[in-house]
C-alpha cells in the first residue's frame, strides 16, 4: 500500500455547514492513535507502505497535540518512503509554533489550512470558532515551519456578497501561497444549516463565485488542477491526485474512505465489492475531473475491461468538446467543470 488516509473524527465544535463524521475531542486525544493501530491489525496491516504519501484529515488532527503525533509516527503504523508526501489539515484555532515545528522535525511537508472566509461576521455565522486574526497568524506560523501550506476557502457562503467574494480572493493572493482549495458550499441536511432549513445558494451565483476564483487564481500562476483545488506547477496534492488518478488507498480512522482493489469501505464501515466493470468505471471517470485531460486510449489500455465503452464515449467526448464543455485535449473548461456530474452521468448512460 502506497498511500494512506488516516482520519481524526473530533472537533471542538461543529461548523453550521459541516455534514463530516466528527465530534468531541476524547479525553487522550493521543491515546486515538492506539485506535488507528488496533483498526489496522484488524483489517490486517501491521505496518502500512513504504507510503508515498499519507493525509491526516478530518476533524481537527492538531488536537492530537505534539505528543499524539510523536506517538502516531513512532507508533510503526507506517513508514514513509524516500521523498514521501504528509500532508495534515489544521483549524486555525489549533496552529502553534511548537506543534508546526514538531511536525515539521516529524517529516509532515504539507499543510492545509481551513481559513473558508476573511470576515469575522461570516466565521462566526459559520460558526468556524476562530478569527481572521488566527486564521493569518496560524498561516504564517505554519508556513515558517512548513512552507508547503495551502488553505481552503468555500465559495457561495451567505451573507457574503459578490464584492466580498472579490475581495476573499484578493485576500488568498496576497499571501503568496502554493496551494488554494475553493469549495463551492452545499447544504447537507445532517449539517446545522441542513437542519434548520437554510437554502442552498443560488447555482448561478454559485457558478459565478467558482468561475470568478478560477480566473482570478489562474490568472495568478495557480493553476486549476482539479475542480476545486489550484497549486503552483509541482505542488499539487500527490495523495489526492493518486486518488482521482482512480488509485488504490487505505483510510484509516473512523469515518475513512478506503478503496482497494474492487473493494470500496465507506466512512461507516460499509463494505462493498464491486464487480470488475464497476470498478473499473469509478476509476476512470475520476479523471474526468482533472486538468490534464482524459485520455481515452490510455483509459483503455489500463481497463481493458471497459473497451465496449470505446466507441459510445468517443462519440460523446466529441459532443463535449463540440459544446466547448472540454478542450481539445480533454480536459473540462470552464463550464464544463460546472456540469460535470452530468457529464459523467452522459458517459454512464
Ligand atoms: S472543522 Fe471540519 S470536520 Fe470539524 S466541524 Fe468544522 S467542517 Fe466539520
């Protein structure tokens, strides 16, 4: 196993949008890592990898504190290969220096951090828990250590404007950074703002908002490499793009997606065995989703079970790019990354 996911499902409180597996931190938050092992020894790995790339997601990792993450690396869970990528999410509210210099002295040589919005009165309607303040404070705390560190932010949120959202960008460029993930907002109905009736965002405005931060990143030297994240040339996120590369991963923690072989393990613990074709299918149609375009020879030379497909996706990968849905070389433009759930549904049919 090459890449894995280790999942940490506690928050100090939870995100009006947030429809994630995640709640109260434990009392030992480190003591979760004796978890993570005893999953793994069930499932049947003594020690994953050599990995070339790991994610600690969640959740809030940092609230495993400095020791949780010593024990989490010398615990034998993993190893990391030569050049390996570790990539961990932090909340803005958890970023200090002697965590970031602990990770960094751990081998961790990315950082994502949630920031989601420059405005205070739209983190705390967010219900985010931390300030701008923080938010830039814990940016330039993790970047000292780890200059490797991106941040995410969340298109459509409400009460933000249009202008706002111009400025939000503006924002994200000045601090020079290698890596920005733009989530356009959903409301889930497990979330808060699910639950007590808030609408989803207008899909025009919505559209408009993605486009905008294509653009304007873009323009900017980060290039759109998959719908919602933007890098610098070389500091894409290799752990996820193995993912929509339709690659095996193991996820470990409650709430962690694994997919191996045929065998797809949802957050819940589900496990279902697709068969061949299926499988092969969500493999290759993830990488519809990636700037690089979708090549339909090499799709077809490494699933040769789906070459009853050749002609059929062929004719519509032709309609796509004849509604300039995709480029000459297969990859979504700008609106075709706003249909492109449909354009997989088209290649399905
Ligand atoms: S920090 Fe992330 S996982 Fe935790 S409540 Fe917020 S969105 Fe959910």
């Amino acid at each position: 196993m090459k890449h894995l996911y280790l999942h940490f499902p506690f928050c100090t409180g939870r995100c009006a949008y947030c429809a994630f597996l995640s709640g109260p931190p434990p009392a030992a938050p480190a003591a979760y890592v004796d978890d993570l092992l005893h999953e793994a020894a069930e499932r049947g790995f003594s020690s994953v990898g050599p990995l070339d790339s790991l994610y600690c997601g969640g959740g809030t990792p940092a609230l495993l504190g400095e020791r949780g993450f010593v024990r989490l690396r010398e615990s034998g869970l993993f190893s990391l290969a030569e050049g390996a990528e570790w990539t961990v999410e932090l909340h803005p509210a958890a970023v200090t220096e002697p965590l970031v210099r602990t990770l960094a002295d751990l081998g961790v040589t990315r950082l994502s951090i949630g920031v989601q919005a420059f405005d205070d009165a739209t983190l705390v309607r967010c219900n985010r828990r931390h300030t701008v303040r923080q938010a830039l404070d814990a940016i330039a705390i993790a970047r000292a250590a780890i200059p490797d560190t991106g941040i995410d932010l969340i298109a459509g949120l409400p009460g933000v404007s249009s202008t706002e959202w111009t400025q939000t960008l503006r924002r994200a460029l000045s601090l020079d950074l290698p890596h920005i993930s733009v989530y356009a907002l959903s409301i889930e109905p497990e979330s808060t703002w699910g639950r007590t009736g808030m609408s989803t965002p207008d899909p025009d405005a919505l559209c408009d908002a993605v486009a905008e931060a294509a653009d304007t990143l873009s323009a900017a030297g980060l290039r759109r490499y998959e719908t919602s994240n933007y890098a610098r040339p070389g500091l894409e996120c290799r752990h996820n793009l193995n993912t929509w590369h339709g690659g095996d991963y193991l996820g470990l923690g409650r709430g962690a997606v694994s997919r191996l072989g045929c065998l797809r393990r949802t957050g819940d613990g589900i496990e279902e065995t697709l068969s061949p074709e299926d499988d092969a299918l969500e493999r290759a149609l993830t990488g519809l989703r990636l700037a690089e375009g979708f090549d339909l020879e090499a799709t077809l030379a490494r699933f040769p079970i789906l070459a009853p497909y050749r002609e059929r996706w062929a004719k519509r990968l032709d309609d796509f790019r004849a509604h300039d849905l995709l480029t000459a070389d297969n990859a979504p433009t700008r609106r075709g990354y706003e249909v492109l759930d449909a354009m997989e549904r088209e290649l399905l049919r």
